[in-house]
C-alpha cells in the first residue's frame, strides 16, 4: 500500500480494513482525531513513524472505494455498524464477567446504546436530506438543532465512548488478566466501535453537515 505520513489519518483508514486494523493495533486515533496527518499523529501517540508506515507498506494497494451515495453511507452505518457494534458490546461484556472490564464495559454500553438511538434519528434526516438533494423526495422539516451543532455533541460523546473502550482494552490487556477470550472480544468490539465512529465522524457529518440549507 503506498503511504504518504503527510496525509491525513482518516484517509488512510478510508483506503481499506486492513488499514483500519493496522493502525488499531499500533495505537493511532483515526476515528476521533483523523484530520492530522500520519507523521502528527504518530507522535501525538509516542510512536516511531517509520514503523507504522513500513506496516502499511506492507499492505496490498487497496480497490478505490468511496462512498459516493450519502443515502447508502447512513443505511450502512444504522445497518450494518450499529448492529456490529451492539453485537460486540454483547460479547464483550459476557466474556468479561466478574473481571474488573466488566464495569468499565457497562458504563461503555449504556453511553454507546443512547449514542447510537440518537444518532439513528439523526442519521435518519441525514438520508431524508440526501434524498431531496437528488430530488428523489421531499425536504424534511428542520430538527430541533442544527445539523452542525448536533454533530459536534456526537462527536464529544465519541471521544468519552473511545476514552472507556481504551480504559476497557488496557484492562483486558493487564498481566493479571489470563483470557484470551477476552481479549479476543475485546478486540472484536475495538475494530468494530472504532470503525463505526471513523464512517460517522470523518464520513457523515461532513456530508451532513454540507446539505443542510444555509
């Protein structure tokens, strides 16, 4: 895969999973912090650059995919990644019981469950927009908030959800803690939470936030 560290990171994730899971494994933020480039994030996060890049070098050059249809993102996202994610978190925190994540998974759970039913009513205007942008249906009536306002609070919460799980993961990870079913869930709910919060923060709202009428 062909890296330049002056890119920026949520672009990079955007190239492939296997970007995505790379960049996981070695700590760098794309979901909540992806506007900085490789080389910035990289010592944001104490990490030797050239590692991280020799790893996605490694990589095959992935298909060009973007997602050109707003409509098929957001059905994507409430479709497929809430259900992902939910499904992990279920995982997660049954494998966990009685270990010191478990706590620390309840609280990720019920912020994230609050997160997603809000964010779905959001998403849900989002398409409806989308839709009479390509006059393919009405415009909705306005929500009670801006679509901009309304993103930076998603995003916020964001930043908390990814602050438990990493809480969450470093505990699973702690010696003391012998269960490789756990950390194999907890890495299953990582990617997925991770994931979900890289196509809304650095996908979605962009484009929501571009067809709100002015």
């Amino acid at each position: 895969m062909r890296v330049d560290p002056h890119r920026r990171i949520k672009e990079i994730a955007s190239a492939s999973e296997a970007a995505e899971r790379v960049l996981e494994s070695c700590g760098v933020d794309y979901c909540c912090k992806g506007d900085v480039s490789l080389l910035e994030a990289c010592a944001g996060a104490g990490l030797n650059a050239r590692d991280v890049e020799k790893r996605l070098r490694e990589l095959p050059d992935p298909k060009p995919h973007h997602w050109e249809d707003t409509v098929e993102l957001v059905d994507h996202v409430i479709g497929v990644c809430h259900p992902r994610t939910h499904e992990a978190l279920a995982r997660a925190r049954a494998v966990a019981h009685g270990t010191a994540v478990h706590r620390t998974l309840d609280d990720l759970a019920t912020l994230a469950t609050a997160q997603m039913k809000e964010e779905a009513s959001l998403f849900r205007h989002v398409r409806a927009l989308a839709t009479a942008r390509a006059a393919r249906g009405p415009f909705p009536d306005p929500p009670f908030t801006t679509i901009r306002t309304h993103g930076r609070k998603l995003r916020e919460r964001h930043a908390k959800m990814h602050d438990l799980l990493r809480q969450a993961c470093a505990l699973a990870r702690a010696p003391s803690v012998d269960s490789p079913p756990l950390r194999h869930a907890m890495a299953a709910l990582e990617h997925a939470l991770v994931a979900q919060m890289h196509l809304e923060n650095n996908e979605l709202l962009p484009r929501a936030r571009a067809l709100e009428p002015e």
